[in-house]
C-alpha cells in the first residue's frame, strides 16, 4: 500500500492552530467537512474521541495516528495534520504529537482500514526522518512527496 496515493494536497494542514487533542480532532474534522469529504462531522468526532479514550492513538516521535470508521465513506480518507507546537496528546513517549495521520475508512472494510495503519506504523517505525522533514515542509505538494520519497526508501 502506497501511503503517499491516498493523500490529496487539499488534506494536508501544515498549520493547525489547536493546542487541545479535543480541538485537534475538531479542527481536522471541520477540514474534511469542509472540503465535503464527509458530511457527519459531528458523528465522526464523537467516533474519534470514544476512540481516544479507548487508548491514545499517538505512538512515538510526535506521531499520532487517530481513526475512526464512517458510514458512507467509500475509499479511506487519509488526512496530514501538522501542528508546529505539538499537542499533549496522551503518547507512550510523553512527547508532544506534531504529526498526524488521521485515517477514516467505512465500517463495511475493516481490512482496508487495518492494512492503512499497518503501514503508516510501519512508515513511522522505519523512516525515522519522517517526522522531522515533514515538519519543515513548505507546502502541502512538499509534505506528500516527502511521504513518497521515505516509503520508497523503505521499498529499495
């Protein structure tokens, strides 16, 4: 899976001004509402917070990875969120998440869904440069081809 293909420059926010996991959630939430990607944001976001409070969904090196499952959305949406200042978002580290890969897909494709966070963990894991050149990109084209460069590292 080409983690790169599934992100769209329009969902690639290099600025998010939260400084809450609440608000964080929120404002990725409203990105994706409007840019009509979804139409239930408020469904979405109560689905994103019972899951965060299942467990954090921020794993290492200021990478959080929040889900959640929708009716109605066909293919995994997949949206870059990057907040400079980082977030308290309950990590394993106890460092601050400044990236975040929000992945959601339909319930009726929970293999879908697993095989999307599958390989960004694996992405993460392996491609330690990852977060710290994400963080300095300039735009969202930028953000994704760093994406693609570190997934094709990975695959030489």
């Amino acid at each position: 899976m080409k983690l790169h293909s599934l992100l769209a420059e329009d969902l690639v926010l290099l600025d998010l001004k939260s400084w809450s996991r609440e608000d964080v959630l929120r404002e990725m939430v409203d990105h994706l509402k409007t840019k009509k990607r979804i139409t239930k944001g408020k469904d979405l976001y109560e689905k994103l917070i019972q899951r965060e409070k299942l467990g954090s969904t921020a794993i290492r090196e200021g990478v959080a990875i929040p889900h959640g499952k929708l009716k109605g959305v066909k293919a995994p949406l997949f949206l870059l969120g990057v907040s400079k200042q980082g977030v308290n978002f309950d990590s394993l580290d106890g460092k601050p998440s400044k990236i975040f890969f929000m992945v959601i897909s339909s319930p009726d494709n929970p293999g879908m869904n697993l095989q999307v966070l599958a390989a960004i963990a694996k992405l993460v894991r392996k491609a330690t440069a990852l977060p710290g050149r994400i963080l300095e990109a300039k735009n969202p084209k930028a953000a994704i081809g760093i994406v693609r460069e570190e997934e094709e590292k990975l695959n030489d």
